[in-house]
C-alpha cells in the first residue's frame, strides 16, 4: 500500500514538473510584440523581446521630442517596429551618450548612517547576511488608406512614416518588407487610426547579415508638435510578461502622469534641474531645464487602457533617491555600544562593591553618656 502511495505522488509531481516545462517552452516560442512606447514584430516564425527600454521626453509647449534606446534579445534575424504619434514626425539617429549623462545626474546618492546598538548583522546578532537593502529606486480623412510621407536610412534603421486610415492598411507596408502583422495588434492599433495619428515604422537589422538583433540598438530621436506632452503605451497591454517604465521627462517644470493608465502607482526617482552646460543632455534640455525621472511597474499589462498624459506638477519640488548603509558605531574598531556597557557595568560594580565594604565593615563604640 505504500508503495503505491509512493508511486501516485511520484507521477503526480511528474506531471507537475511536465506542465511547468511546456508552459515555459510555450512562452520562450511565443513573439514578443509590445515594448513600451511601441511594437516589435519578428520578421519571422522567430522570437525577440525587449529586455531593456529607456526613453526620454522633451515638451517645450508645442513640440515634443522622444529619444529612445531598445535593447533586443531573441533569434529574429529582421524585426519591425511600430510607434503610433499624434502628428507628422522628423527621425534621426540621437546620441547614446544622453542616457549615460541621465544614469549619473539621477543616481541614487549613497550616504552612511551610524547606529548605537546592534543590528541584524552586528556582532554579536550575526543571524542576516549583513547587506543592506535599496529602494527601488522611468492624416486628414478621405486620403488613402495607407501612404507613406517619408523613407529614409540611419544607420541599422529603415525608417518610414506612414499615415492610416484603416489599422489593416499597415499590412501593405509590413508585408512588402517580409512582415506580418498580428491580429491582436491590428485591433490594438485601432484607437490611434481613429484619433487620426500617424506612424513610425522602423525596419531593424543586423550589421551582419545572419546574425541575430540583440544588444543595445542606436538610439532613435523623433520630434513631432503636440499642445499637451504624451508618451504611448497602449501597446504595451499586448505584453504577455510584466512591464517596467522608465521615463525621463524634460520640461519647464516638474511633470507627472496624469493617471496610472491601468498600471501601479507611478513613483518619481528624480527631480531638480538641469546644471549641465555643455554634453547631449545640456543640448536636448535648453529651454526645458527640469529634470523628472519617473518608474512605474505593470504587473498585468492587459489593464493597461491609454496613453501617458503627461502634466504639470503642483511645485517644482526636488527630489533625488538616498541609500543607506548602516554601520555600526565604533571607537577605535570597538563598539560603542560595548564601552558604554562594559563602562556601566563597572561603575556598578565598583560602587556594589563599595556599599558592600560599608555595610560589613564595624562600627565604632560609642562612648558611655556622662551622668551626674
């Protein structure tokens, strides 16, 4: 009986084991298509995903600016992709030395904070690995369907803008250049065919022929006019795994979201303003000179409902991320807290031990009263 026992369990965990596999193979052979301000299609039957994606947003008032930087992983050989935007847009390549600028004026500042007694991880409470934790720490109506305004080359990127009337009308384009474009896409590019916005498609592929697209991409710098500052995401709800986003947000003043578009509450990492004065991020923040560095997290990208509105924060308050590390506070490599206590401890001794001499030490005679 127990042998069966043992054998029932075993074959369950079994088949346990089975699921979980195919499960995961299931999502490695699936095509990644969302990345976040737009969307990636394999050429092919192959996959690629975005691992990494950082965008900048410049408004001045009336125009926005939008640099961004993919990193790509996967086996597709040729990949398109696809970023809707409210007006016609001007492409060029930008400087990959502006995200490096932007990782060291928004890092976290590292300061130390000393504490009196000990600690997880302080002698003698030695249980935790002794680390300290971070937060975490951003067309007109009645054209044709489809037609394109504009094709150009920089660098891996075939670049065309396009204008649609019709979502499936991108098909045209797509297919000439070997692609394909997925049902659930179509659908999620309807909203932006009806608020009459345009497109950049872009048409990624390797240096060498063969080869798969992976690595960081040369960053992308598109300018278009707009009277209130966006950032897309809708294509983002087509994601099969969480997204994070990364935003930094150049303006006159401090910006946010307008809401959380389906998403965690959105968390500033960074705010003040631009003292750099010369470099690419002096060069893309003149006449925008407020920095705000923004993260959010989307665990069920299919809640996703919108776009990025961005907005005007109630004061250009500064803001930049402080992490701790917690010592120990010492003398000469002792701690304190053992000095303190050891010199208690023998004061207190000391006057026991003094008390105690008194109690036991005799007292004199006192002489006999006189009488008379």
């Amino acid at each position: 009986m127990a042998d069966l026992l043992r054998g029932g369990v075993r074959r369950r965990a079994l088949t346990v084991v089975l699921a979980l596999l195919a499960l995961q193979l299931g999502q490695l052979a699936a095509p990644a298509w969302a990345c976040g301000c737009g969307a990636m299609v394999p050429g092919d039957a192959r996959r690629v995903a975005v691992g990494r994606e950082e965008s900048v947003v410049r408004w001045d008032g009336t125009d926005e600016q939008v640099v961004m930087r993919l990193t790509v992983d996967g086996d597709a050989e040729r990949v398109a992709w696809i970023m809707p935007v409210p007006r016609r847009a001007t492409v060029r390549l930008g400087d990959p030395g502006l995200f490096d600028e932007l990782h060291e004026v928004t890092a976290p500042v590292h300061r130390t904070r000393y504490h009196f007694w000990p600690q997880d991880g302080d002698w003698p409470l030695v249980t935790g690995d002794g680390t300290v934790g971070a937060p975490r720490p951003p067309g007109a109506a009645g054209g044709p369907p489809v037609s394109v305004v504009g094709r150009q080359r920089l660098g891996p990127f075939d670049v065309a803008r396009l204008t649609a009337t019709d979502p499936g009308a991108l098909d045209g384009w797509l297919d000439s250049n070997g692609f394909a474009l997925p049902p659930r896409l179509t659908g999620a590019l309807r909203p932006y065919v009806q608020k009459r916005w345009e497109y950049v498609a872009v048409k990624l592929t390797p240096q060498t022929t063969g080869t798969a697209l992976t690595g960081a991409l040369d960053p992308l710098h598109l300018t278009f006019r707009t009277d209130r500052p966006v950032y897309p995401m809708r294509l983002s709800r087509l994601a099969g795994t969480p997204q994070s986003l990364g935003l930094y947000v150049l303006a006159a003043h401090r910006m946010e979201p307008a809401s959380g578009i389906g998403g965690e509450r959105p968390r500033v990492t960074y705010a003040g303003r631009v003292t750099a004065r010369t470099g690419p991020l002096a060069e893309l923040a003149a006449g925008t000179p407020f920095l705000t560095a923004i993260g959010q997290e989307f665990p069920y990208p299919e809640r996703i409902r919108g776009d990025h509105e961005l907005r005007r924060a109630r004061a250009d308050d500064t803001f930049q991320q402080v992490i701790y590390e917690d010592r120990l506070r010492t003398v000469a490599g002792v701690p304190v807290w053992l000095v303190t206590v050891t010199a208690a401890l023998t004061a207190a001794m000391a006057t026991a031990a003094v008390l105690a001499v008194r109690r036991t030490r005799p007292r004199p005679e006192q002489p006999p009263a006189p009488t008379g």
